[in-house]
C-alpha cells in the first residue's frame, strides 16, 4: 500500500512505500521513521561502542565485516570525478536520489540479466579500482557493476534498510563517499541475541574489552573511589541494537561477512546535510564466477566492466 502523500512528484523516482519531500507534500503527517543508532563503530578496535546517551552507555561487543580507510583519494581527485559524473544526465530515483548506473540489465525477481546496453564502468573509475589493490580485504576484487547515488537536504534523500543481492552480487560492497560526511546506519531483524561486555577506557583512549571475555569483570567506579563493582556480559536482542558508522568525506567502506549478510544497512534523512554521492562498486557472486553455473556470462561482464570505456545506461 503506498504511504500517505507517497509517489511520483516533479522530479521524483518513488514507488510505492518509498518517499521523498519532493512527492510527500503537507498531507504527510510525519517523515518516514527514522531509527536512533545506540551503538557506534570505532575503526580502531572493530567493535560496536555503546553510545553515551543510550542504555548500552559502557558496553560494546564485536562487530565484524566492516573495512573503512579515510582520505582514499584527495580533494582534487573528488572534484574531478564528480565533475565528470556532471557532464551525464542524473536519473531520477527511490526515496529522494538521483543516479547513474554502470552495469548489466537485472531483473532481480525472476533471477535474470543480461549485458544489454552496458559498455564498462567510465574511465574515470579505472584509477579507483586501481588504489583499491592497496586495501587488504580487496586485492582480489574484481567490480562488475558501479551506481552512484546524488543525495541532496532538500530532496529529503535516503534508503530504508536493506540488504543488497546476494544471487548476483558478490560477498564485498564497496563505496567510496563524496563530498559530504554521513553515517550508515546497520539493524538486524534476527531473532538471536547479541553478548555485550563492558568496556575500559585505557589512559591513551583507547576502547578495549577483557581480553579473556569472563563471565564477570571487576571494575573500578569513577564516580565513587574505592568502591568495585561487579560486571556480566549483557545478552540483548539483535533487533534492539542499531550500529552506526560514521563515514567521513572521501572515505572507503567495505562491508563483508556478517556486515554483508546479518545487517541491513540504510541512510537517513538526518544524515544528509549537505550534497552527498556516493559511488558503490559490486562484484559477481559465486554462482557467476569461475567454477560456477553461469561463469561465461560472468567472464563476459567482467570483459566489458573492466574496459573502462563505459556511459551511464
């Protein structure tokens, strides 16, 4: 059922549930929900932190599958790529963007795709993959399809929670974010419950958890010298915790594993303050990949993505 004030407006790509200010207009009664992260992810330790204003405030437990390097390529490069991007035409699309897509023609329902009228990824993209080799969980990847993605405030642009395809994308989502920062927002709907420890702040800052992970932690209360109390992990539903990532300008993620797979991922309207893009590479799943069903047409995508002489389709 379409959302109140929902579908296509001037300029707009909604469908459905899918919404933007563009096509919203004042009978709707309130933004698309928009879910508040408890935890944040630190790059340095690979875990999710407890947000201090949350009830998780002190806690924290592993969050796997993410890579993120930050400046991956420099202000000259970004204002070239994106002037580029600017020469050809931004499509509209779902919830507030624009796009431009480089790849094959995908009917992701009835499991069909065909080459079509894709002829590579631009030229510009060349150099990009190119840095990526550097990246240590991308030295073999191989990126067959590339979509970049206009986010601007006044269109209210975002994307709901989601996984991307597994049939024919591959296990690495890699993004490289443009000209402005923004979070990604990560939620599961699994049934399983996550082991919170609690956490310690070394001197120098750092966030560290027990290294042996027992079942109770003696710590110091700041607040109250000399008094100790007594920690267990915490095991709480999945579906109470949301983990953002913080992705600064320029920056290069990658999700994998449980990131890929047990996490949706969305951006929110709040995260938007200025023009974002966002430029995501996919690569073939196993299926399209040597030793797999359809390898031929998978080696003849590739052929063509990787000749870099591609427009958008």
């Amino acid at each position: 059922m379409e959302a109140a004030g929902g579908g296509e407006g001037p300029g707009c790509g909604c469908k459905g549930i899918r919404s933007c200010l563009l096509c919203e207009g004042p009978a709707q009664a309130a933004p698309p929900p928009q879910g508040e992260d408890n935890f944040t992810y630190c790059p340095a330790t690979g875990l999710a932190k407890g947000n201090e204003d949350s009830e998780f405030a002190g806690w924290a437990f592993p969050f796997p599958g993410v890579f993120l390097t930050e400046e991956f390529i420099s202000e000259d490069e970004e204002s070239e790529i994106v002037e580029l991007m600017d020469q050809d035409d931004w499509k509209p699309s779902q919830s507030g963007r624009k796009k431009q897509d480089y790849g094959p023609k995908v009917n992701f329902k009835k499991q069909r795709m065909k080459a079509g009228s894709f002829t590579g990824l631009p030229s510009f993209s060349k150099k990009i993959v190119a840095q990526m080799k550097a990246c240590s969980v991308l030295g073999s990847f191989l990126p067959v399809e590339q979509c970049n993605l206009d986010y601007m405030p006044e269109r209210g642009s975002a994307i709901d929670p989601h996984f991307d395809d597994w049939w024919l994308w591959g296990e690495r989502l890699v993004s490289l974010n443009l000209l402005s920062k923004t979070v990604l927002s990560m939620s599961c709907d699994s049934e399983d419950r996550i082991q919170l420890f609690p956490t310690f702040s070394r001197e120098n800052g750092e966030l560290s958890l027990p290294g042996s992970f027992t079942e109770t932690t003696t710590c110091k209360n700041s607040g109250e010298e000399g008094i100790n109390c007594i920690l267990s992990p915490r095991l709480v539903p999945s579906k109470e915790v949301t983990v953002a990532i913080h992705l600064p300008r320029r920056s290069l993620v990658v999700l994998y594993g449980d990131a890929r797979y047990k996490w949706k991922h969305a951006i929110y309207r709040k995260h938007i303050e200025h023009r974002r893009i966002c430029v995501t590479f996919r690569e073939l799943s196993a299926e399209f990949s040597a030793g797999g069903r359809h390898e031929e047409l998978g080696k003849e995508l590739l052929e063509i993505a990787l000749s870099f002489q591609g427009r958008p389709v």
